[in-house]
C-alpha cells in the first residue's frame, strides 16, 4: 500500500503543471458593451457579451470559472471567499461550458442599469428576470471603458483580464487571431465565435501548413517522449534508493539482533557456570576449586574401566624418525665443507 501511494503521489503530482497549463488556455477573446443590431440572446434581446475561447488543442471546461468586472478582485489580501462575492461563476451543469480545441462561448450581460431615487439622480444595475445558464450580472457599461478578468474556479489565480476602452453601439473590441494584440472591430465586421480555425481547413491541414517538413511535430514528439522516459527515470531511481535504504536498515536491524543474542547467550552461560562453580566452592570448599566431586568420580571411574578392561593404547617404547629433506642439508649449511675454514 506505501508503494501504490507513493506512485499515486508522484503521478498526481507530475499532473498538476498538466491542468495549470489547461486553464490558461482559456481566453478572453471578444468584448461588446453596447449591444443594439448584433448577437440576440434565447429571450430575443440584444445584450452586451463576452466570449471565452480556448486557444489549446485539447478539450477544458470552464465550469466553475468566475468572471467580474470588479477590479476590487485585485486586492490579494482579500479572503476567497470575499472575493467570490464580488465574481459571477460560469455554470456547473451545462454541458456547452466543455470547450474543445478552438472553440468558444458566448456569455451574456443579464444586468440593466435604472434610475435610482426621487428625483433619479443615481443609476443602479439590477439583474434581469430573463436569464439562462449564460447570462450572468457582470454590469458591463456602455459608453465608459471596462474592465474584465476571468478567475480560476479557486477564485485566487488570475486567468485573463482586458481591459476595454469606450465602445459604440455594435463594435467590440477583440483579440486579434494570433491571440497576442486587441483591436476595435467596427459594427458589421464583428465576428462572435470567430477562431483561426474557421478558414475551411482540417487541423491535420493546418498543421502541415505551419509546419510543412515536420520538424515542429517531431521536435515535439521527441520531447514529450524523452521527458517522460526521464520522469520515469527519476521515479524508478528514488523508488529503487528507497527500497535499497529499507533493505539496508532491515539488514543491519537482523545484524544487530543476532549480535546481541549471541552476546546475551553467551553472558547467560559464563553467568550459569560461574554461579555452579561459586556454588560447588561455598559447599566443598576452595581445594575443588569448583569442580564437582561427581565429576572426578566419574574420570576415575572411567580411567579405572579403560585399565581393567585394557583398553588405554598400548605402546611399543620405540620412537621412530623419519628422515625429511630441508634447507639445512645444503651445502653452505655443512660444517664439513672444505670451502668452509674455521
């Protein structure tokens, strides 16, 4: 079970950098403040908008997202929570809310702006009574600049924000196609839902018009192929360390213990012969220096039967010498060498 957390722990945690780059690609890519003659909503109104994009290849859903046009948000000392006040969610259940790769959605300004007091000297935003999954209270105003941020569903990391200057009736304000500069879009040219995609090509077409001699795609390929097989590396290496260092541990833990029951057994017998000879000593005194007297009875009764019953070793009294060749038999060694004078 440590083993398969362990493992579960390093993919999860290999994954994140993975799901922080799948939120990013989500985009704020067109802004109208002043809707008159454009996009009509289910209710057949026309309300100011704004659309969301995912500029990736792969397939996110903005669920849960917040969007807001309260620059109140930037405080960073503001608690989540406090901040979430002051945020619109983008539905939960509504399946249009997964976006593929380049694709968009458009969500709608549900809030109107009324007079307020007496005499009405105060314009107040009230949210429409006619609002579906994509409509939220964002108070977008017309004829003044705006500004827009799209929050994570953590309601902390910033996604994207713009800010929009004053529009007129039917223009917006978009990103252009590469998705790295904004610019107005004059009424009748503006283009909710427009994408790089929608020229009539296959993204296998596209991608061999960017890339003709696959050079991108291999590089990429190869890339992603040896940073996971270095990934693995890493996670086989520490996991192989770990193993190595339990093993080790477990080793020298069975070492210790066998030292110390050898040790412990042999402190257990010198203790017990010790204590017999102490023993024998208090009871016979110190001539049987701690042997028992059953044991000289027995040696001698033992000698005693080898001798009657002849069995002890009998010698012949003749000692014989074999002779064996040594350094010694040299001649430089031979004292009767004539070489040799004394």
């Amino acid at each position: 079970m440590k083993k398969l957390g362990f493992l579960i722990t390093m993919l999860v945690i290999t994954s994140l950098p993975a799901w922080s780059q799948g939120a990013k690609s989500i985009r704020i890519t067109e802004v109208m403040t002043d809707n008159r003659t454009n996009l009509v909503d289910e209710y057949g109104q026309h309300k100011p908008w704004v659309e969301l994009s995912n500029s990736s290849f792969t397939t996110y859903n903005v669920r849960g997202m917040f969007l807001t046009t309260d620059r109140r948000v930037l405080d960073k000392k503001m608690s989540p929570e406090a901040r979430r006040q002051l945020m619109c969610p983008l539905p939960n259940n509504e399946p249009r809310t997964t976006l593929g790769s380049k694709k968009s959605i458009v969500i709608f300004d549900s809030s109107f702006w009324y007079l307020d007091g007496e005499n009405g000297q105060h314009w107040k935003a009230k949210n429409s009574s006619n609002s579906g999954p994509f409509h939220l209270n964002l108070i977008l105003q017309e004829k003044m600049p705006n500004w827009i941020a799209l929050y994570d569903g953590n309601a902390v990391d910033l996604i994207d924000s713009v800010s929009v200057p004053v529009l007129a009736a039917d223009e917006s304000f978009e990103l252009s196609k590469d998705f790295k500069t904004w610019e107005k879009a004059i009424a009748g040219s503006v283009t909710p839902g427009y994408l790089p995609q929608n020229t009539g090509l296959s993204k296998a077409q596209q991608l061999k018009k960017s890339d003709p001699y696959g050079i991108g795609i291999a590089v990429l390929s190869m890339g992603i192929v040896f940073a996971c097989l270095a990934l693995l590396f890493i996670v086989f290496w520490f996991f192989g360390a770990y193993m190595k260092h339990k093993q080790r541990i477990a080793r020298a833990t069975e070492k210790h213990a066998t030292l110390l029951y050898k040790t412990g057994k042999k402190t257990i017998e010198v203790t017990q012969g010790l204590s017999h000879k102490t023993n024998v000593i208090l009871k016979d005194g110190l001539e049987t220096k701690g042997i028992d007297k059953e044991i000289y009875m027995a040696v001698i009764s033992l000698a005693l039967q080898e001798y009657l019953e002849d069995v002890h070793d009998v010698e012949s009294g003749i000692i014989t010498i074999k002779p064996k060749q040594t350094r010694w038999n040299a001649p430089k060694f031979n004292n009767n060498n004539n070489n040799v004078k004394i």
